[in-house]
C-alpha cells in the first residue's frame, strides 16, 4: 500500500489513498505526480511557492529537487484510482 514519507524523514507506511481528499491531505495541497520508473510521487503542485522544506529521501527517488511531504505509490495503485 502506499506510504507517506514526509519531509522531516518520518513515513507512514499503509496509508489509505483512496479518493482525491486522501491524496490532498497526505501532500498538504493540490496534488502534482512525478513519474519515476519505479513509483509515482504525488507532491504538493505549489510546494516550491509555499517554500515547504526539501523532501530529501524523495528527492534522492526521483534524481531532483521535492519539497513537502509526498505520497509515494506504485503505478498500479495509481492507475486503479484514475
């Protein structure tokens, strides 16, 4: 299941994704995806306005700079919700 992993390096493993509110909260925003061959990352869209912390561990998955705290999902756990 998905797990939040949040900028201050806590995670929440199992986290119930389900719907879009879900998603908004776990990121603190509107929801942006980041592809990775992997994962998909959902990251808050005006993060980088807001100056939210880096988001170092995401940062390191996706190979560039993530702010916030940011919900990490496999692309089938995507692709069932859209």
């Amino acid at each position: 299941m998905a797990r939040i992993i949040k900028a201050d390096g806590r995670t929440i493993n199992e986290y119930d994704y389900t719907g879009l509110e879900a998603k908004q909260k776990a990121v603190g925003g509107w929801i942006e995806p980041v592809y990775t061959s992997d994962w998909v990352i959902l990251v808050n869209e005006e993060g980088h306005l807001e100056n939210l912390p880096m988001n170092l561990e995401v940062s390191a998955m996706c190979g560039r700079v993530i702010v916030g705290d940011c919900l990490v999902m496999t692309h089938k756990e995507w692709s069932s919700e859209n």
